[in-house]
C-alpha cells in the first residue's frame, strides 16, 4: 500500500489540480491489492480486486487518465448496461489484452495539468477518486452479466443471434440440438458471438454471423485434429477444392483458412438467404440458419473420417509391406539363394 500512495503522490505532483476531493484515496476497497512492480513508474497505477480483475490508470502527456480493466481468463458475458456508469462512445476493447479501456480526454473533461478556473465552467474533473469508483461499478456491471460456462454461454450467443435477424424462422432453423459426443466449448475470442462446440474425436466446430446493415448471414468453421492423417494430406495437397472433392451431395465451396481450419459460409446473394431483409421479399432461397450449419459440418465430418480410415488403411498396408520387404530381409533371402518373387516349379506325380 505505500508504494501505491507514493506512486500516487508522484502523479498528483505532476499536475494542477491537485484537490483532496480528486486526489485523496484513503483506503482501498475489501480485496483490492495494489500491484507494487507496475506502481514505479510515476505515472501509472494498478490493482487487482478479489475477484480477479486488473484495473489500470495511466496519466497521459495531454493532462487525463487512460483507464484499462483487464478481464480474468474464460470471463464471457453478455451486453452490458453501462447508463449512469460509463458513457459507452469511450469504452474500447482489446482482445489481445483481454481488457476494457477508455480515456478522460473528450470534451467536457478538465485537464489536470491546467487551473479549473480557467477551463470551461462546465468541465468535469475525474482523478483517482471518480476513476475508482467508476471502475467499481463497471466490474459489478460486468459480474452480473457473466455467463456460467460454456453451456450459458452457448444458448445466449444462440439467443443473441436470433435477435439480430429481421424474422423469425422458427426451430426448423434455430432449434439446435446438440447429438451424443458434442460439447459446447467457450469461444477461443473473449466474448464472440459465436457457437463453438467440440466432438469426442477432437473436431472443433464454429458458427458465427457476418451481420451489416444490408446483410446477415451465417458462416462455418471446421477444425481438423492434428493427429488425423488427413490434416497433413490435405496439407500436402492443398488446393481450393481438395476438401470439396469429398463433399458429395452438399453444396457448398470449403476453402482452407488456414492450416488445420477449413471455412463455409452462406453469403451468396443469389442463392443464400439473407437474415437482414424480410422473408417474403426474398422468394426462394436457400434458408442456412444454425440448425443447417451445424448438420453441413457433421456432414464434412463424416466425410473426412470416411477419408481418414482409408488413409490409416494405407498407412496399415505400406507398413506391413515394409515389414514383410525391407530392404534389409531381401538381402539376406538373396545371400541364402532365395528369390520369393519365382514362382516355384511343381511336379505332379500320379499313382495309378
């Protein structure tokens, strides 16, 4: 705690307004831990709180704080309301950080590093104090729409998608069931809206929504297991089409994203339908909600098994031939005079 209120009283010297009101942190509250290696610096601060999150505060060169909350690992949650807490036209995310951030330099906001009196009589001043206590109610916000598990956070991303289309379809394309062996698995971005669920044999399978204004439609993702022999292959063999070579009765172009990752989606203006218009001025498209993605990916799945067993076949075959053919055993066999590719010379004898 020393350090933290001597790093505080380093930036606090920095600036103009240097009011008790703004400045005077007394006490942390119940849980909350400073972190003493990033508190050196004169111009930054950061605490974590009992319940795992970091918060940051950064003085920055134009006289505000830039603020930082950092989420805990696998946290998900659902849309936040943020009134009377934060205006949300400042709030930023990061996903390679995994935190929330946002600055006190928009207008209406004081510069520390100027008189009060001589900045707008309307001009709002956030020091250490507000910053906090904003911080607070913002991680409570947080708490309270955090999904509990892969599970939750599945059938509400399902239930968010639906509510961004313009119609309602119905459980012939909404109503996922997940068959024996499936799992919902938490998406490998912290908070995407999407589906993502893992097989037994270690497929992983992702459906997400490419929404606009004008369009909206659904897109799917397969990732193969990295110890099928087929990913190499396929590898091996890359080209646009070498997995849709497999894919008989499903019409549908897969390309390879990348790797081990092969991708589908359903944003064809001429044949696919479009979530963001209404139904009925849209004739006879093809319908691909969640229902229809999820069975095309169980459909490439079985697919690239079928594939994956005759490889294993072959691999089978190649290692018996080698066994049984080794360079090494045919030369012993030609040492002894033996030759096991001539066809043998046979007497018949008859008795009469």
């Amino acid at each position: 705690m020393n350090s933290f209120l001597a790093s505080l009283q380093q930036i606090k010297n920095q600036c103009v307004i240097q009011d008790a009101l703004y400045w005077d942190v007394k006490k942390l509250f119940d849980g909350e831990i400073p972190i003493a290696t990033e508190c050196c610096s004169g111009r930054k601060l950061w605490l974590k709180t009992k319940d795992g999150f970091f918060i940051g505060l950064e003085l920055l060169e134009v006289g505000s704080f830039e603020v930082m909350v950092r989420l805990p690992n696998n946290f998900h949650h659902e849309e936040l309301n943020l009134g009377g807490i934060l205006n949300v036209t400042r709030l930023s995310y990061s996903s390679s950080e995994n935190e929330y951030y946002w600055n006190y330099y928009f207008w209406g906001d004081a510069n520390l590093f100027l008189p009060l009196e001589k900045q707008h009589p309307d001009s709002f001043v956030s020091g250490p104090v507000q910053i906090l206590d904003t911080c607070r109610a913002f991680i409570q916000e947080l708490i309270s729409k955090k999904h509990n598990g892969p599970c939750d956070t599945f059938k509400k991303n399902l239930r968010w998608m639906k509510r961004q289309t313009n119609c309602d379809l119905g459980v012939k394309y909404w109503g996922v069931e997940l068959e024996d062996g499936e799992s919902p698995i938490s998406p490998c971005i912290l908070n995407e809206k999407s589906l993502r669920l893992q097989t037994n044999e270690g497929f992983i399978i992702n459906i997400s929504m490419d929404n606009t204004y004008y369009s909206c439609h659904l897109k799917g993702t397969i990732e193969l297991p990295l110890n099928f022999h087929i990913t190499s292959w396929l590898l091996e063999h890359a080209k646009y089409d070498t997995l849709n070579c497999y894919l008989t009765n499903l019409d549908l172009e897969v390309y390879m994203k990348k790797e081990n990752i092969y991708q589908w989606d359903h944003g064809n203006k001429q044949n696919d339908f479009n979530f963001a218009q209404s139904k009925d001025l849209q004739g006879e498209k093809r319908i691909s909600g969640p229902v229809q993605v999820l069975e095309e990916a169980r459909h490439i799945i079985r697919a690239v098994r079928m594939k994956e067993s005759k490889l294993r076949m072959n691999k089978i075959r190649e290692d018996l031939m080698m066994k049984a053919c080794h360079p090494k055993r045919i030369a012993l066999w030609e040492m002894a005079g033996f030759d096991p590719f001539k066809e043998d010379e046979v007497e018949l004898y008859l008795s009469y």
